[in-house]
C-alpha cells in the first residue's frame, strides 16, 4: 500500500469517528485525583477497590495482572477506575448536559472514593502532581498496558504515574474539528497560567509552576507532546501525522482484553499487518491516538479532549471545565485570537506558561493579560450556552487580580512553612 493511500484510509476513518457521537454540545470530563496516605506516603488504589469489594460491590481486574483495578459496579452509573499511578484514582464522567451536572456527579462520586479513603487511612489530595515522591518511589498501577507501554519506551516516563490532570471533552463534527483543535491548542498558553497546579515535586520547590505538563517535555518526543510544530491544516494533514508517530500497543482481535506492543511507525504497522479494511483501521487507531499526548487533542469518541490543565484544589471543582468549554464553544473568537499572532508566539506562550504560570511573559508582553481575553472569550461562551455555566470562572478571575492567589504558588507558600503536611491540610478534599 502507498502512503497516500494510507493516509486516504485514515482521514475517511477520523472523520467516521467524528461522526458518530452524542448530540454536539455536551460536555465529558476525566478527573484524576492522587491518593495520600495521612502520613503522607504514597496512596494505594487498591486498598481502595478492596474496600468497595469488602462492602459487596463487583470489581474489575486487570486481564494481564490479574490485579483489581477499577469498580466494575458503578455509582451512579459512573465508573470508579485508575490511572498510570498505583495511587491514582480516575473518574470518568459521561457527556452532561452541563457544568452544574459534572459538579453534582463529581461530589457524589468522590463522596464514596472518600469513604474508602477514611477505612484506608488515605486522603484525595487536590494537585497536579505528587509534592513528595522521589523516584526511587514510583510505583505504576499494574496493569499490562502500562508495563508494555514501559517496556516500549524509557525510564523517564516513569514520571507521569505521579501527575493528575482534570481533561475536559466536547463533541464536535468533523468538518470544524481541526479549526477548533488549533485555536484551543494556541491558547493553552494563557490557559496553563490560569490552572497551573504542580510547583512542588520530589520534595522541593520545582522550577516549573505546571510541572505536571513539563513532565511531558522530559519524553524526548517533541512532536507527541505539547503544541505541534505547525497547526494541523486539515482533518487529511491530521491522518499524516497519526502515521508519522511511533505506535506502542495494539489489539490483535476485536474483543482482545490484552495488548501487544509494537515497534514502529503507524503507518509501518498498517502495512505490516496488511491493514487495508476501515473498520480494523478505526479499531486501531483509537489504541494509537490515546498515546498521542498532545495538550489538546481529538479523542476517539469523537470529541476534542482539553488535557493540558492539572487537577485542581476542591475549592475549584468544575472551574477547569467551565474555562474549557467556553473556549470550545466559542472557538471561532478563540481562533480569532489564535490568527492575530504567529504560531511560534504560541508555542513561546506554552512553553513560558509551564515554567511561571501567571507570571509568563512572552516577547514582553505579560501573558496574563491574554489570559484576561481568554477568560472573557470563554464567558461569552458559557454565556451563549445559557446555563449559568460562568459562575465558575470566579475563582480563575481571582487568580489574574491577584497572582499569588494562584493555586501553584499557594502551595509553594505553604510547603515552605509546613511542608507536605501543610499541602494536605489546605489542598485534600
């Protein structure tokens, strides 16, 4: 098979994908929350899905380890899972119709997390990335994707397990899917400097206020993480890249729990195992694009996943997903923005963001002040929206009025006087 035609065959497949979703608007998230034992040791998954089991609920296992790793029987009809770390507890919502829904399913959800936290001596502890964990530290969950992806790559991305971000989701068509992609992903400069939530890791203050995303930047793959060399010019240029990035796992069979590595191109496995059908292409590149950790990028569901912002403290819940969701809504305002600066300025503006947050300056140009227009970008939005949505930007308008109100900064304020103990005391739920 030809390059282009593999790249015909992929671009028909995304926009299949992007064509089959839920009504356009709704709203899914992905929570992650880091688990801290109260004397401030690494938490455990799994003594908390041992709890649910103990209290009769059904739990699932991992097919290659044999090991629980999620509440089969949801709460709420919301799953209760985990994620790359052995203390990290993920909560997948599914599309709501609004910010208010997420915040109420959310409250519920962690309520029981919460319970199990108590019978395990754990606390949920609401930040970006772990403030305490040497590497020497690092636990994975253990799952065989995980040991496979390990295998595959290198002892840096042992470094993620320890990260928690709030990912936010919107459906969208696929002929407006990469105009909207681009002009989120332009700003995600401004809007790290908002949410920024990772200054303190291994024990001291880092040099980067959004450490969680900086982690990223230590994988020596430069076209896998953050912003793209270039903006994507269309849903086909979108396809060449897919083939152009290394692929890590794959599902030999539809239905197939296990995965297996590989090593390689996309687009070498797609002619290595002679793939020429749709339906096989789109199995296998919904395994793919979920190791592509662009700061946005488009999700095999079909939506636009917002995935650059890290956890925030409980007195932020739903503030991260209201900002996202505004910027989606209104994207073309975003894009207007995005076109009346260069992409390299961007990209300057991610890159800046990660290291100072709310204290970026790019081409001596304080980035709060596009962050300001960014925030009114998505009020208009949420106010397009007519759900009384933009309540929760109250928080992250503070946080540009008064810099050291910015929750990265807090936390290094107070490790310093107290440190890790004084991190849970002010940022676990």
């Amino acid at each position: 098979m030809k390059t282009d035609y593999l790249t015909e065959m992929v671009t028909e497949a995304l926009i299949q994908i992007f064509s089959q979703h839920e009504p356009l608007g709704l709203v899914g998230t992905e929570e992650e929350y880091l688990l801290i034992k109260e004397n401030g040791a690494l938490g455990s998954t799994e003594e908390v899905f041992d709890f649910f089991e103990s209290q009769g609920l059904e739990v699932e296992t991992d097919p290659d380890t044999d090991v629980v790793v999620a509440v089969k029987e949801d709460f709420y009809s919301i799953p209760i899972g985990s994620d790359a770390g052995a203390n990290t507890i993920e909560i997948n919502l599914p599309p709501c119709e609004s910010i208010h829904d997420i915040e109420t399913h959310l409250k519920r959800v962690l309520g029981k997390v919460q319970d199990a936290c108590l019978a395990t001596n754990q606390k949920i502890l609401g930040l970006g990335i772990m403030p305490n964990v040497l590497p020497e530290q690092i636990k994975w969950q253990k799952k065989g994707r995980y040991k496979k992806i390990r295998e595959v790559l290198f002892p840096e991305i042992d470094i993620i397990t320890t990260t928690a971000s709030s990912q936010t989701h919107m459906v969208f068509e696929a002929k407006n899917m990469i105009r909207a992609l681009n002009a989120i992903m332009a700003v995600s400069g401004p809007v790290i400097s908002i949410t920024a939530n990772s200054k303190v890791q291994q024990n001291k203050i880092s040099e980067y206020a959004c450490s969680r995303e900086h982690v990223y930047h230590t994988f020596k793959m430069s076209q896998r993480v953050g912003m793209p060399k270039n903006p994507f010019f269309d849903i086909k240029d979108f396809a060449r890249y897919c083939l152009e990035q290394g692929m890590f796992l794959y599902k030999e069979k539809e239905g197939d729990l296990s995965f297996k590595k590989y090593r390689g191109t996309f687009g070498s496995f797609l002619k290595d195992t002679g793939t020429k059908d749709i339906q096989t292409i789109k199995r296998h590149l919904k395994v793919h694009m979920g190791t592509l950790w662009l700061c946005v990028r488009p999700n095999p569901q079909g939506t636009i996943e917002s995935r650059m912002c890290c956890q925030q403290p409980p007195w932020a819940q739903g503030a991260v997903h209201a900002l996202n969701i505004g910027l989606m809504h209104n994207w073309q305002e975003v894009e207007s923005l995005a076109r009346s600066k260069p992409w390299d300025f961007w990209k300057k503006a991610y890159m800046q963001a990660i290291k100072d947050g709310p204290f970026a300056c790019v081409e001596k140009i304080p980035l709060s002040d596009i962050s300001w227009q960014v925030l009114e970008i998505s009020e208009k939005g949420l106010q397009k929206r007519n759900k009384n949505e933009e309540v929760y930007l109250k928080d992250f308008k503070e946080r540009l009025e008064n810099p050291k109100k910015s929750p990265a900064f807090l936390a290094e304020k107070i490790f310093n006087k107290k440190s890790t103990a004084g991190l849970m005391e002010r940022f676990c739920y």
